[in-house]
C-alpha cells in the first residue's frame, strides 16, 4: 500500500482515479463519540492497488479500514465499521484514546 504524496482533496482523486479507470472506494466518518482523531466528514480514498488519499482516524484503524475497501471493491456492498474503546477491536487496532468512531465505507461506481 503507498499514500499519495499529494494533499490534495480525497474526493478529487476520487473522481481523479475514476476518471483514470481505476476502481476506487471512500470511507466517511459518519459519528464520533468522545475523544476521536478525525471529525465527522472526513474521507478516506482507497483504490484497487491500497493507495490511499486522505484520513479517517490515522494508525492501525485507517489500515483495517483499508483492508476491508479490498473486500468493499470486490463485492460493491458497502460496509459501516465502529471501532472503539469499547469494542474488543479497538485495542486491537490502536484506538484506546477513549472514543469510538463509525466509519462507512462504499465503493464509487463511474
């Protein structure tokens, strides 16, 4: 998996890499609770080769939600992930800061 070096708007290279052909999922933040990294709103661009655009939380919690956009692009159904202190994941994925997040990933169709 690579990041781009670009700062660019995760949904302009959403639209940038649908344009190019490549198959490309987004990952949203729709809730927060508590101390969360991110903001509601914030997108996370994921294409069929693991580059990624953008941020949902950061660590080994953007890196699960990317593994799941793999599955996400190969099936077309979209997916609500939580990750939380409260949820047995969570440490597992590194988020012990005390919130939880939702995040719902779906694939772009051009």
């Amino acid at each position: 998996m690579q990041a781009s070096t670009d700062t660019l708007d995760p949904l302009a290279v959403a639209e940038a890499w649908v344009c190019e052909g490549r198959q490309v999922a987004i990952a949203t933040v729709i809730e927060t609770w508590g101390s969360a990294p991110r903001p509601v709103g914030s997108h996370l661009v994921i294409d069929g080769d693991g580059n990624f655009e953008g941020s949902v939380s950061g660590g080994c919690v953007e890196g699960a939600v990317i593994g799941e956009a793999a599955d996400i692009l190969e099936t077309g159904k979209a997916k609500i992930l939580e990750f939380g202190v409260a949820d047995e994941t969570a440490w597992h994925v590194g988020l012990s800061c005390g919130g939880r997040i939702r995040v719902l990933v779906e694939r772009v169709d051009g």
